[in-house]
C-alpha cells in the first residue's frame, strides 16, 4: 500500500497534441500516465473503420503517440492506461507489440475486453434522449457500453506495462491506479467518490491548465502555445494536489479547477459513472504554490445497477458548400447568393441550413441585426440519406462563379458521413469484461 500515488494526463480527447504527454513521462515523475482519447461519436467512427478492415478501429493517432512514448515509458517505470483501443483494443494492443518488437523493446499489454455489446441489442430499445426504438434511427453501427473499474483492476494485478481499454468512463481510467495503489476498497463509496472527482478533473488535460479557461481581455493564460497538462499527487484520504511540469504554458488555479469540476455536469450532486454516483457539492478547492492546487471533499453513493451504452447509428451525409464575398454589399450579395440556393434546392433537402458566417452562425440573425462587417462568409448545408444527392450543395455552391452574385469567391465544397449517437442503460449483469495480455 502506497500513500501517495502520482498520475498524469497527457491527452483530453483523440486528436489532442503529443508533446505534452512526452514531458509528463521525462520529467514528471509519474506512476501512471492516462491518455483518454475517446469520444462518444469517436467510438462509433472506429466501429465502422473496423468493419472496413478488422485490423483497424483503435485510435488513429496510436502509433505516433506510441512510437514517441514506449521508450519514455519503459525508461522512467511508467505505466499507461488509456482507451486508445477504441473499437478494436485487440488489434491496438497488436500494434503496440509490433511497434516495440520493431524498437527492441521488452513489453507486456493487457487488454481490457467486454465493452462491446452490439450483439446483445435488439434494436427495440428505447433511447435515452427520445424515448424512441433504437432502429427507427437508421442503420445501427455500434453499441459500447461504459465500463468501470471493475474491468481495468485485473488488468493493473498483471504486470503490464500498459493497459488498452476500449470504451469506458473517463474518470474510471483514474479511479482504477487509485484503488490499485492505495488499497481503497470499490465499496467504500466516500473514496469512490473522490476519486471520481479527481479523475474529472484531470480528464480533459489541457482544460484544468487553461486551455479551455482562456480569454485574452478577461481571463489571460501565459504561454499557450506550450500549454503543459497537468499530473496529480493523490492521498491514501482521497485528497489531492493537482500541478503540472515547470517550465510548460497554461496556469493551474482555483478558478480553472472549478470550470473543470463543472465541465459536462448536470446535476453536481448526482455524477453518474459506473463506479459510484458522485456527489461533487462539497469538493473545496485552495490554492498551494504558483500552479498547484489542493482538492478536498466529494463522496458519493453506491455504484448504478444499469451501465450506460451509447449507440452509434448512420444518420445520412451532409453535403456542404462556402464561398466568400467582401467590399461594399457584402451581406446583401451573400443573402442573395443564399436565396438563390435555397430556391433551385432547398426543399429536396431532410435538413437545409443556411449560415452567414462572421455575422449569424453563431448566436443567429438577433444579435448580428445592426451588424455590417465588410467580408462575409456563406455556408449552405444540406443532409440527405444518399450521398451523390448530397454533394449537389456544394456543385450549386461552386456555380456561384459566374451564375450567382458579383466578386464570390474562395468557394468549397465537401460531403461528408453523419454518424449519430445515442444511449440506452442496459443491466450491469448482462456485461461481461475480460483481459487478455500480449507480449512482445
């Protein structure tokens, strides 16, 4: 038993930058390294790549966050905990192997399994957020439920070096290190709940150190452009002292914590994850030295009998295209060019949406009335289930040219996939985590 464990976070979502993970590894100190990289519309994306080819659906971004981690990882005796497996851990975790045979690299991988319960939906479940049949939304893709601690825990007894999971809840890849190390026990529901909130708060990296904070005028963050992401101390009590490496960018304080804390939250006194029902109203924050700060209180009650499982389905494309008018008139040419669109194809459309950007996009025509910048950007979007009718958007965009309004210009057209999400709670019984470990 530990009495103090050190964690670090070097990624907040897929597409996060590397750089600040490598410093965490060499110069943070670290037990644990948690790179948390998977999204709820991520996972369904992975699923269909997968289907494409079945080596492939881990994250895309894997093999570079590896190829510059392992040796980082193995040299200073840190271990890495992440869900970059995404819809495949399998043949991430292969990956992995592959990549330190071809390094020279001793490793060990434990594969977190069970997430995946897409053949154990009927397609008559209601939705969370409709209350409608899962297959009146169109082609199902995916379903992954969110695992807990219970299934990363057997992976830590192993030796591994690192732990691929596929989808489970963001603070649980925390909690898990926390109960491994420090002897907490998953039914002690106060700790649970602590832990709960430290892992939410390091979940999104770079967010508890200011990047997500900033605001040059009101809330200014010194050196973004090396923002550093953050690592914990935590007590064998459940308390914490959340600081980043120094030298890097960004700023850890009381109010940047309390934006995190609240980040994505409902109700604060009812954070539901696998592993407890987090109550967040009596956490305190205080600050310590220059970008440290000292976490105190939450607690919780006892674990869901339901886990959550969010399910991917195909929800058409969306045909978009933008083209560009400056100089005097400039709204009036773009509302010109966009009833011109809207009169040759708008009502073919499912969805038809019209965007005058740096004008409306944003907060819509109410606040931007009394508004007359001199260059404008029009955006059209239209979504339809057959894709070759979707990328008539952008070819009437493009005709602009020469049949639309004077002086467009810069036009772009593109079509692209929808994929949507949504959830239903499925028994807790009916899912079932395994581990597997590979070495190289």
């Amino acid at each position: 038993m530990q009495e103090k464990l050190r964690i670090g976070c070097g990624a907040g979502f897929s597409g996060d930058r590397i750089e600040p993970a490598m410093i965490l590894t060499e110069k943070g100190n670290l037990d644990y390294l948690v790179l948390e990289c998977l999204a709820e519309r991520t996972i369904a994306l992975a699923q269909k790549r997968k289907k494409q080819d079945p080596k492939a659906g881990y994250d895309v971004l894997l093999e570079r966050r590896i190829v510059g981690l392992l040796p980082l990882l193995l040299k200073n005796k840190t271990r890495l905990i992440t869900n970059m497996g995404a819809a495949n851990p399998l043949a991430g975790a292969e990956k992995i192997i592959d990549i330190a045979q071809k390094l020279g690299l001793k490793l060990k991988v434990a594969v977190v399994l069970g997430d995946d319960v897409f053949d154990r939906i009927s397609g008559t479940e209601l939705s969370m957020e409709g209350s409608e049949p899962l297959q009146s939304y169109g082609n199902l893709v995916s379903a992954n439920a969110y695992l807990g601690v219970d299934a990363i825990l057997p992976a830590l007894k192993t030796d591994a070096n690192i732990i691929l999971t596929g989808r489970v809840a963001d603070p649980s890849l925390f909690l898990a290190p926390m109960i491994h190390e420090l002897n907490w026990s998953t039914s002690d529901f106060e700790l649970m709940g602590k832990g709960t909130v430290i892992g939410h708060l390091l979940e999104c990296a770079g967010q508890i150190t200011g990047g997500y904070f900033a605001d040059p005028v009101s809330k200014p963050i010194p050196d973004m452009h090396i923002l550093g992401h953050p690592f914990v101390d935590i007590f064998s009590d459940g308390s914490a002292i959340i600081s980043k490496v120094s030298g890097t960018g960004g700023s850890i304080t009381v109010q940047t914590a309390k934006e995190q804390l609240l980040y994505e939250v409902i109700d604060p006194g009812k954070y539901v994850t696998p592993d407890v029902i987090a109550d967040f109203t009596s956490v305190k924050f205080s600050g310590q030295n220059k970008d440290e700060i000292r976490v105190e209180g939450g607690s919780g009650k006892a674990m869901p009998k339901t886990l959550k499982v969010s399910v991917g389905y195909e929800a058409g494309f969306i045909g978009e295209g933008e083209i560009s008018y400056a100089g005097a008139h400039a709204i009036e040419r773009a509302k010109l060019a966009a009833e011109i669109i809207e009169k040759r194809i708008g009502d073919r459309f499912e969805e038809f949406r019209v965007d005058y950007i740096g004008l409306s996009s944003m907060h819509g025509q109410e606040l931007s009335k009394n508004s007359v910048p001199y260059e404008i950007r029009l955006r059209i979007a239209g979504k339809t289930k057959d894709r070759s009718f979707a990328q008539l958007v952008g070819e009437e965009i493009e005709a602009l040219y020469t049949n639309g309004p004077a002086g467009g210009g810069g036009a772009r057209k593109y079509t692209h996939e929808v994929i949507g999400v949504v959830s239903i709670l499925m028994d807790r019984n009916n899912v079932n985590s395994s581990i597997q470990v590979l070495e190289s």
